[in-house]
C-alpha cells in the first residue's frame, strides 16, 4: 500500500528514486565516517599477533559491509522499484532486514562487554563476525533472483566494484541506473523483463 501510494504523484516517484539509487550519494556524506582500519594505526597495547588478527577481521567485516550494500541492499531495492518480489519473497525480505537491523544493537552490547572488561577483544570480535553473516541465511531464499534476474545482479556487482575504485565513480554509476530505470518504467526503453509468476516458476524448475 505505500508503495502504491509513493506512485499516486511524481514527488512519491523521486522519493522512491532518490532511496532506492541515491541514498548513498545524497545522504552518506552528511554524517561522520569511522573505519575500522584506522585502529591499526594506534600501536598501543597490539602485539604482532593481534595485528594480524584484526587487519584480517577487518577484511572480513568490509568485504560482508559492502556485499551486503550492494546485493542485499541495491539489488533488492532494484528488483523491488521494477515489482519483481511476490508476497512470499516480501516476508523472507522483512525478515533479513529485521536480522540485519539486530546485528547494530548486538554490535553495541558486545562493544559494551569488551570496554568493561567482561570479555576479552577477539571473543567480541568474533563474536560481532558470526552475527554479522547471520542475516545471510535469508539470501540463500533470495539467491534465486540472481537467476530470475542476471541483468540487475550484474548491475549491483558492478556497483559493487567500483565501491573499491572510488566514491566518485560509484556515484556516477548511481546517477546513470537512476535515469535507465526511469526511463525504463516510463517506457522510453526496454531494459528490465518483468517475468510472470509462471515464467519465475519455470526458472526455478530448471
């Protein structure tokens, strides 16, 4: 029903746009930005071992952050502004997302436990990694669209790509999906296939 209702008027149209494509663009860089990385940089009370530790820990956790912004988030949002989910696939949605959601309060209780010395670094750590691909057991529900759709993962896995080349170029990409999706809806070109639920079945029993 909201969905329906952004797309009474062409202010709920750019909402949508604007969330689904440009969130990141137009919004991230008004808030503060903090990496994990910049801990390593502090030689304090870290030995050799635990360096090498947490420069791994590190890469696990920016490798699930971006894969997680590009194919649980951009490429749902895409299938979504295209009303490519049934109603089965919006539940199994709803319920990553609440996952996804949880691992931010999960973060900040076993930040709390490390501070206060109840456990030491690496459990927390550890810890945060487990919980963090928790979320992922929904996505092998969803990993079905990846074959209903091939074009629009391929376009999240790009995007995906250009996240390690630069903010600049990830932005540009943004801008350009904003406009062919648009178009793409508004009939002005024919980029996307709309499958129908038999067509979707179909693939699946292939």
């Amino acid at each position: 029903q909201g969905r329906n209702l952004l797309h009474t008027n062409i202010i709920g149209h750019a909402v949508e746009v604007i969330v689904v494509f440009l969130c990141f663009t137009l919004f991230r860089p008004l808030f503060p930005t903090t990496h994990f990385r910049d801990a390593l940089k502090d030689d304090r009370a870290k030995s050799e071992d635990a360096r090498t530790f947490y420069f791994w820990g590190i890469w696990v956790i920016r490798i699930f952050y971006v894969s997680s912004k590009h194919y649980v988030g951009f490429f749902v949002n895409y299938i979504r502004f295209i009303n490519g989910f049934s109603d089965t696939d919006l539940k199994w949605l709803q319920g990553m997302t609440l996952a996804n959601a949880g691992t931010v309060s999960i973060a900040i209780f076993l930040h709390t436990l490390r501070f206060k010395h109840i456990l030491p670094g690496r459990v927390t750590y550890g810890l945060y990694v487990l919980l963090a691909y928790a979320p992922f057991v929904g996505v092998i529900h969803m990993s079905k669209f990846c074959l209903i759709y091939p074009q629009l993962f391929a376009i999240a896995t790009v995007g995906l790509l250009l996240n390690f080349c630069g903010r600049k170029y990830l932005n540009a990409w943004q801008f350009l999906l904003a406009a062919l999706f648009v178009a793409d809806r508004c009939n002005y070109l024919s980029l996307f296939p709309r499958p129908s639920v038999t067509a979707m079945a179909d693939t699946m029993a292939a």
